[in-house]
C-alpha cells in the first residue's frame, strides 16, 4: 500500500533581484512519510522564518519544490490533472492562522459550508447538504441551530475557527494541514480547538500536520514532531521525549521561552543569541552556528542526523558518537 503522504528530499528556494539574483532556501531537503493506515497527529515546529509556512504550502500544492518530490497516494502532486486533482484537492484541506479572513463579511455561514458541498457534488438535495453541515458543525462542538444563518461578525473568533474545521471535514479529508490553528484565538478557546482536531483524528481516520511555533500546544497534541530551523530539520522523535529531553541546542532554546510552572525553573538559563540578525555564518555549515553556545570547529559543515534512541534524532555535532541516520529514513522514527 502506497503511503498516504511522501516528502521525498524536498528543497524549496525563493530567489530574488534582476541584475545581482539573490536566493534564499526556505525548506532544506526535507523527507517525509506518513502511512494511509495509521491516522496521526504530526507536529512540525520552529520559530518565524524557520520553514513552517512553506511546508504548509508545499503540501497543500500552491508553490511547487525546487527540487525533490512530494507525491501523495504515489502521485505526484504537482503531475496531478483532472479527477485525480480534483480528488487531491477534496482530501487534502487546511486550517489557517486567521479565523477572519477566510469569512467574506456579506456571506451567512451556510454559504462558507455550502460552497464545497456544490463544488464536490456532495449532496443531491439542499436537505442532505443542511443534513451534512449539521453534522459537521456539530462534530466540532457547535449548534446547528445557532451558527447557520449567522454573518462572521455575529461570531466569536473560537466559533469561527471550528467552522474552519467543519468546513474541511465536511469533504471528508484524509490529510488536514493545520497551520497556526490557535495563534489568534483567546488562551480559553486553544483547548477547545485543539481537543476539536483530536476528535478529527480519533474518530474520523484524518492524519494532521500541526503547524506551530507553540511547543506546550505541541505537547498536548500530536505524537511526534519535527523540529525546523531555517529550512533545516534540528531535531525529530517522539513529542514526549523531544519536549521533555530536548537534543539540540536549537530544541533547548525553544523549550528554555516555555513559561513552565515552576518556580525554581528560570528562563533564559542558556544563553543563546535570539536575533537572526546576529548570525555569524551564512555559509554550507551548521545552520544554527552563529546562535549556539556549543559550536566546535565542525560544525563548519553541515551535520548529519544522528540517531539518539529509537524515537529522536538530532542535527547537530554534539552526538557524533551516535550512529548516522539518512534523512529518508527519519519517519522511522515518528510514532504513529
């Protein structure tokens, strides 16, 4: 059985000016797999500019990799035409950062949930398609009988979120890309949402991509995770042991602005540059030298994934005694 999703070295580079051209690689020859019979909630995480976004894109087919592929049920998806696209574009839906923007201000909500219905062909009555965004609306936790026929502006930024998510589950999806899914909605509401993607992946078989710079949403969430830093993958494993035993330095930088509750924990105990302004090297080496306390004479190239246990692998020199691990063969180590 083909996998549900592959990543297979995945580089996507934006490139900039006319007379002196210029690049930047946002995304650095990244492998992925995720398998179709095991649903799973995969975290992919970092600070702003680290390749989140990009991913996201990248997945979802609106940019295409400079090089590499990423195929999804053995097809590429950048090849795909006609019904196999239009099934692609069915099954694999996202979730944004803004739950303001995706509303047209002069539309009621059952036409936001209207729309894919007609698009897909899913219903052959307006019965069954009011039946369907019912039933949708009512698998993330709202009433039919008060969120249909509301504007946006009559809804609560949390309400509109979830109506994100019942759009996308209206269609059935096998993958849903998550990006930033609570960065905008108030503390009381992220646990109602993110408790809303675990019901999705629980109960209906979708496999998630959790987009974040949130390590303590990360925590609650998924089962494995990913770590990025400038297009690189830092570290990768198990959620609980990444979070808790943190092998990169990068890693320990984002788990040290963690605001744990505890009170003999200080933050800031490591000291690491925090502006990429700072940066020393732009060079082919570490991508993370000119921030880290530990940079070594090696680290003038660029490391290799070290496997650590059998659920974490870490890109960084400080390991070189542990056994190299090719980046094709990182999703041997994400638990499903």
């Amino acid at each position: 059985m083909a996998a549900l999703l592959e990543l297979n070295n995945v580089t996507k580079t934006y490139s900039r000016g006319l007379v002196s051209r210029s690049s930047t690689t946002a995304l650095s020859n990244v492998s992925l797999n995720l398998d179709e019979s095991e649903p799973t909630i995969l975290t992919v995480a970092g600070e702003s500019g680290s390749g989140k976004t990009t991913l996201a894109m990248l997945l979802l087919g609106f940019i295409n990799p400079t090089s590499g592929q990423i195929r999804y049920k053995g097809q590429d998806i950048n090849q795909l035409r006609g019904e196999d696209r239009l099934t692609f574009r069915r099954e694999v839906q996202a979730v944004f950062q803004d739950p303001f923007a995706v509303f047209n201000p002069f539309y009621t909500v059952d036409h936001l949930l209207s729309v894919p219905i007609e698009r897909f062909k899913m219903a052959k009555s307006k019965n069954e398609a009011r039946e369907k965004m019912e039933e949708a609306l009512t698998a993330v936790g709202l009433r039919p009988e008060d969120t249909l026929g509301r504007f946006p502006h009559q809804l609560s930024g949390g309400q509109r979120q979830r109506i994100n998510v019942a759009r996308a589950l209206l269609l059935r999806p096998r993958l849903l890309i998550a990006d930033e899914p609570v960065s905008m909605v108030d503390a009381s509401l992220r646990a109602n949402i993110l408790e809303t993607l675990r019901t999705l992946q629980r109960n209906y078989g979708v496999s998630i991509i959790y987009i974040t710079h949130d390590l303590t949403t990360a925590f609650h969430i998924s089962k494995s995770i990913i770590v990025l830093y400038r297009g690189g993958v830092m570290e990768a494993g198990d959620v609980d042991t990444v979070i808790k035993n943190p092998q990169h330095p990068y890693t320990r930088l984002l788990i040290d602005s963690i605001p744990w509750p505890d009170l003999n924990r200080r933050w800031g105990e490591t000291e690491i540059k925090a502006r990429e302004s700072e940066l020393t090297s732009k060079g082919t080496g570490c991508k993370f030298l000119g921030r880290c306390p530990f940079a070594m004479e090696i680290c003038q190239t660029p490391p290799p994934l070290f496997q650590l246990s059998a659920h974490q692998a870490a890109s960084c020199f400080l390991h070189a005694k542990s056994p190299e691990i090719e980046p094709e063969r990182l999703s041997e180590l994400l638990p499903a």
